[in-house]
C-alpha cells in the first residue's frame, strides 16, 4: 500500500510520497561505532554515515536484512514493543539520513574536485596589520596586468573552473581590481572577495557588490580599540563603513572575519556576542561571522607549537559556542563535511592559488609550478590543461590511500590523511601520518555532533 510518511529531523519537517514496500540498499561495506552514546555507521567509500539512538538503529538493521517500510515497523512493534507511534517516528527519523544524505549503494561519489581557483591580485596593501603572515607592503614590479590575468579566466572557464577568490594583501590596491572582478562575473564565476573594507567607497561598493556573490570583510575584534590595535588607528570605523555601503546588494553574501589572537581573547570573551547584535541590528539581519582559531606567524604574532595550536583552536570554539550559539563550531565543521564526496588528500589542487606576479602554486611544498605569463599572446586552453594534468599527478601521488596507517582507516576519505607539510617536517616523509587512537575519537565524536549540520558549501 501507499502512504504519506513525515520525514523528520532536528532542522525540518517535510513530508514525501513513499510506498510502504520500499525497501532500502544500503553501501556494502559498513563500519559501526558506539560514540557519545549514539550508534554511528560509517559507509567509508562514500564518506557517508548515519547517527541513530537504539530505536533508530533497531530500525536501520532491519532495513539492512532488506525489510520494507511496513515490515519495519511491524517488526519494531513486534519485538520492541514498541507503539505504533514511536515505530513509526523512528523509522521517520531514520528515512530523514537517509535520503538527506542519499545513503545508498546507488549514491553517486563526487570524485571529481572543483577548479577553483584563488587569485592574489597584488602584494600591495595599505595596512600593516600585526597578525600579517604575508608581510604585505608594496606592489611588486613584477605584477600580472589585466590582460594577462583575462587570458588565464578565458582558459579556466572553458576547463570547467567556477569559483574565484580575489585577495592580496589588499586586492584594491590594484588599479585593474574592480575590472577583473566586472569580467570574472560576465564569463560566469562565482566571485569571492576578500577584503580590509578600507579602500571601499561608495563608487566602487556598487559595481562590486553588483558583480561578487560573497564578500568576507576582515574585522579582527569586537570594538574599535581592539580591532585598531591590529590593523591601525581608524580601521574599525572604516571596515563597517564598507559594511553600510554594501549593504543594499541583497544577493551578495556580506561576511565578518575574524582573528583572535592569545591577547585580544578576553575582548572576545566579553563582546563578540554584543558586536555580532550589533551588526546584525544596525546593518544586516543576515551577516555571517567566521571566527578563525587557526593562527600563522605574522608581523609581531609568534609561531606557535602544535599543542598551542591544538589548544587555542579548541579554546576559540568554546569560546564561539558559549558567545554565539552552544553549536557553532559544528556548523562551521559541517560545511567542509560533505556526504558521498571524499577527502583524498590534505586539501591540495581545492583552490589552486596565483601569486600576483603570476607564480601557480600547489602547496608550499612543491614551490611554483609554473607561472600563467608563459601563456603569452594564446589563448591559453593548452597551459591551463598542461597546469591540471600536472597538478593531478602531485596530488595522485599522494591520495590518502598511499598514506602510511591510512589505506585500511575507515575514516580515511573524512580526514584525507593530514596536512603532508607536516608529514614531511614533523616524519620526514609525505605519506607518513602518524595516527592517534586520540584524534580517532576526536574524529569521531565530530561525525556524531555534526550530523545534523552536515549542508552543502555555497562557495
């Protein structure tokens, strides 16, 4: 027979046509875990997982022995004895995953990474801002024109590119800024900005909001002395200037970054909850808030070990959990979890980043690759496909199958392996990660907490 059943989760109430013979065929190879007192079943092939509490979990194994809807729950009410009701808000619940997250021997695995690529327009920046890992002062001689950059976006969107992140130092600082950003969007990227806001006026805040689907503002603390003691007197009234004028371009994404750091933590503390109100009240109800809790070295910021960093990222999350809502750090983990698209690497080849004077780079590891000037007077398809097969074969050579540890880890395709920078400093070798029965629960405990979070990134 046929039935409306509601499919419930912790974020929404929906309800979808199903018959109550479906049947369900789950990914083969499955693990289980008992974590945080849920039942958590990792598909890893797929990256996909399912969180179930007892009854939940009574109803995915019968799923699993290929029973129907209805037998389900017949079965739950027949040797749980449980009520019709609670048999059917269980399998409900279940059904929600599952369809959310297409948990499913048929899913299609998104293997392919995005071309997206990362443009640092200038090394120029008319701040000098403490926490600086770039040490960004004055334009290069040697910076790529206008043309030089069009060339190389023809190339990458006809290979397939969508995203575009312009930054610097300062992307403004180049004169040709507001023009790359004009033609970015009329060959068809999706544009992000990052930005200081300083240099944003009135003239230019209509063309790029016009033309940019998100825009990342830098504002690193809650107030005005604490930001300025970073950035320069004045720079705080100047970054939410750059808000106002922005404000009216309703399709354009509006974000508020922020880097504390050991000092400005008790300003956090005491304020990032009353500033993120205030923003949001003065100027835009949907402004986002990114709160960085991993630091490099910068201008007067010390490097810091790996246990510092450890605890200074877990000190910024509860931090972020107690000032703005007691979930979010896992929302923001939840972005870069996506089901049925696994991690085989450490990042590597996700943005393809170009320095201003045109130098392509993979990672710091294997230097410059090749500059986009050699382009010349072509039009630029043959380096742009020379560029990805040569980045797919770094990247194939060390997918985190290769990763020493690795190859047998049920959650190999969630963490990709760990940073190979550190591989190689800290073991002397790409692909040898060494694994913690720590960073195991860590890891997850993470699956369970941000199960209900789990959405598709925007850009």
């Amino acid at each position: 027979m046929n039935g409306k059943v509601v499919i419930v989760d912790e974020c929404e109430v929906r309800e979808e046509e199903v018959s109550m013979d479906t049947t369900f065929a789950f990914p083969e190879i499955l693990s289980e875990h008992f974590v945080l007192g849920k039942h958590l079943i990792i598909a890893s092939q797929y990256a996909n997982w399912l969180v179930c509490d007892d009854n939940e979990y009574a109803a995915f194994r019968l799923f699993r022995d290929g029973k129907s809807i209805q037998e389900v729950e017949d079965a739950l009410m027949a040797q749980l004895q449980m009520s019709a009701e609670d048999a059917r808000g269980a399998v409900s619940r279940l059904m929600a995953q599952v369809f959310e997250r297409d948990f499913s021997r048929d899913a299609e695995i998104i293997t392919a990474a995005p071309l997206d690529v990362s443009l640092r327009l200038t090394s120029g920046c008319n701040l000098r801002c403490t926490i600086c890992s770039l040490h960004c002062t004055t334009v290069g001689p040697d910076e790529c024109s206008f043309e030089q950059w069009r060339r190389f976006l023809d190339a990458l969107k006809q290979h397939g590119a969508d995203v575009l992140t312009i930054s610097g130092g300062e992307p403004l600082v180049n004169p040709d800024c507001v023009k790359i950003i004009v033609y970015a969007k009329k060959i068809g990227f999706r544009i992000l900005l990052l930005t200081n806001g300083t240099l944003i006026t009135n003239e230019n805040a209509e063309v790029i909001g016009k033309n940019c689907d998100q825009i990342r503002i830098s504002i690193d603390g809650p107030d005005e002395a604490t930001h300025d003691s970073i950035r320069g007197k004045g720079m705080f009234g100047k970054a939410v200037s750059a808000l106002h004028k922005l404000v009216s371009h309703s399709d354009c994404r509006l974000t508020i970054t922020m880097t504390p750091t050991p000092a400005t933590l008790p300003a956090f503390r005491t304020g990032l909850r009353k500033f993120v109100d205030w923003i949001r009240q003065t100027i835009r109800s949907d402004i986002s808030f990114e709160v960085n809790g991993m630091l490099m070295p910068g201008r007067e910021l010390p490097a810091m070990s790996r246990e510092e960093q450890v605890d200074f990222l877990e000190t910024v999350n509860s931090l972020c959990n107690d000032q703005l809502e007691t979930d979010f750090a896992a929302r923001v983990a939840a972005v870069n979890v996506v089901p049925n698209r696994p991690v085989f690497d450490c990042g590597l080849k996700n943005v393809i980043p170009v320095d201003a004077n045109g130098d392509v780079h993979l990672c710091s590891i294997f230097g410059s690759l090749c500059n986009i000037k050699e382009i010349g007077d072509s039009d630029g398809v043959d380096f742009v496909s020379r560029l990805v097969t040569k980045l797919d074969s770094l990247v194939d050579s060390i997918k985190v199958d290769r990763v020493q540890l690795c190859s047998s880890c049920d959650l190999r395709y969630f963490c990709g392996g760990g940073c190979r920078k550190e591989n190689l400093r800290l073991r002397g070798n790409l692909n040898a990660s060494e694994c913690t029965d720590e960073f195991r629960q860590a890891l997850l405990e993470k699956l369970v907490t941000l199960s209900l979070y789990t959405i598709e990134p925007l850009t």
